[in-house]
C-alpha cells in the first residue's frame, strides 16, 4: 500500500510541476516577438488583427512549428477569459467561418486563421487564452494567456 501512495504522490507532483511550466503569460515568453505571440517549445502562436464590434471579437492567429513533430491547431485550443467568464468561439457568417482541425508538419506554418467570440461585452480587458495539445502535459495545463 505503501508503494501506491509514493507513486500517487511522485505522480501529483509531476503534475504540478508540468502545469507551473506550461502556464504563462505573453510577457513570459520572452524569445516570442512581437507580440501577442507564444511560443510554446518549438510551437508558436501569433495574433494579429484583433477587432473589437457588433458584439464580436474577432483576431487571426497562425501557427508556426519548429522542431516538434505531429502538432495540430484547431480552434477549440482557444477561449476568451472576460471578467470571470470564458467564452469558446463563435462560427457565424462570412467573417467567422468555422475550420477544422489541421495537422502543421515541422518546418511549416498554418494561417492565418480566424477565431471569433461573442463575449458580453467587447469593452474592456480581454484575455485570450490558448491551450495546444501538447501530448500528456496538456492534461495537467491551463495553457498560456494572452493580453488583447
């Protein structure tokens, strides 16, 4: 019995310790410019044109891959954190076409994509949250914030 609480234990830590590691912010990911970006080891996200109206945020995001094998994107990766709240995107008409998810070999890029939200309201601090699979430590991430 002793056996399993130690392993129970080695196994909570480790998954402490991953999701301190994977969970930051844009300012934490330093070698990522310019920003909004993240690069999350080898697999980076950047935004650009983030639009605010009609009770709609909408941004495009393109990902990058650089040395990791097997990565996707998929816009269930993203939500919108707005005063206690998270909001999962929005597929409605020309502007906010849904896409599927998309295997990224090594050494290619995908997007731009756009991702659409229809928050409570598109004033004030918005947080867009991005949360890629990155195998198992995915299980135990919250994945990286991004100020818009």
């Amino acid at each position: 019995m002793g056996a399993v609480a130690a392993l129970v234990i080695l196994i909570a830590a480790a998954a402490f310790a991953v999701h301190g590691q994977m969970t930051a912010t844009a300012g934490d990911a330093a070698s990522c410019s310019p920003q909004p970006c993240v690069d999350a080891g080898g697999y980076r996200m950047d935004v650009v044109n983030v639009q605010r109206g009609d009770g709609v945020v909408r941004l495009e995001v393109t990902f990058h891959v650089n040395g990791q094998n097997n990565m996707h994107a998929e816009p269930v990766d993203f939500s919108l954190l707005q005063g206690g709240h998270t909001y999962h995107p929005y597929f409605g008409g020309s502007d906010c076409s849904a896409w599927s998810r998309t295997q990224i070999p090594d050494g290619t890029s995908l997007g731009p994509k756009v991702v659409c939200f229809r928050p409570a309201s598109t004033e004030g601090r918005l947080t867009l949250n991005w949360n890629p699979d990155l195998g198992i430590s995915e299980y135990f991430s919250s994945g990286y914030n991004l100020t818009l």
